[in-house]
C-alpha cells in the first residue's frame, strides 16, 4: 500500500517540478526581450555570411568530359569481356 502511495507523489512531484520550470522559463524569457535582439543579429550576421560565400568566385577545375567517356569506355569494355 505504502508503494502506491510513494508512487503517486512521485508523479505529482515531477508533474509539479516540470509546471514549475515551463512556468519559469516563459516568464524569464518574457523578461528578457534584448535576447529576441540578439538572435535577430546573430541571424542579420549568419546570412551576411552566407551571401558573401555565394559571391566568392570558386576556382574549382572542372573534369576534362573525354577523359570521363574514356573511362567509362574502358569500364563497358571490361564489363562486356567478363564471362
């Protein structure tokens, strides 16, 4: 009997604990509106510096196309020679 009875203020105290701390926190953020400031700077600042990657000019070589279709010749070659 003393077990149910346990159990049950368990759950009510961790039922309490949690409506404690949703409660907490809303209110604390509610005081707190210069963070809503400073994630929308965070987020001015991020996409800054995405758009500034996107301008970047990308040196990147390109793959020679016949030096692709020759491997990929040598590779149906192999395949079709297999038994």
């Amino acid at each position: 009997m003393k077990q149910k009875q346990l159990f049950k203020y368990v759950i009510a105290g961790i039922l309490a604990f949690s409506l404690f701390s949703a409660i907490y926190v809303n209110l604390d953020a509610a005081a707190q509106p210069e963070c809503a400031k400073t994630a929308s700077d965070i987020q001015q600042a991020t996409e800054a510096v995405i758009v500034e990657e996107e301008n970047q000019d990308r040196n990147l070589p390109i793959p020679d196309v016949t030096l692709i279709s020759r491997i990929l010749d040598l590779a149906q070659r192999v395949v079709s020679h297999t038994p």
